[in-house]
C-alpha cells in the first residue's frame, strides 16, 4: 500500500524564501524537515532559482524541450 501525501502546491514567495533560508546558510536537511518538504521539491526549486530565477516550468525548459514545444 503507497503512503503518497497529497500534491501540495507553494506559492513564488514561498519558494523563494526557503531558497533565501538556504542562501543564507540554513542546512538543507533543517529547512525541509521544518517545513514538511520533499527533497525533490527543494531541490529542484534551488535549481530553477539558481539557473533563472524563475519557478515557472516554461522559464526552465531546456533547449531541446523548447525545440519541442
């Protein structure tokens, strides 16, 4: 039997100030277990901040999936 949680979705200021918490020095570990996170999701919300600043999925497609689309 899956233990999924349900899909929860964050805001772009949110996002940011968990991103900010870590720029700062907060451990990774620290901010996901504070804010019930998965580390895939702050992972990859360090990723987009760092690559465009942006956390939209069309702001962060790759050359090849733009090419895609």
């Amino acid at each position: 039997m899956s233990t999924r949680r349900p899909r929860r979705t964050y805001t772009e200021a949110f996002k940011k100030q968990i991103v900010e918490l870590h720029k700062a020095g907060k451990a990774r570990k620290e901010i996901i277990e504070e804010y019930d996170l998965t580390g895939s999701a702050f992972d990859k919300w360090v990723r987009q901040h760092n690559q465009t600043g942006s956390f939209k999925e069309k702001d962060n497609l790759t050359p090849e999936q733009k090419e895609l689309k």
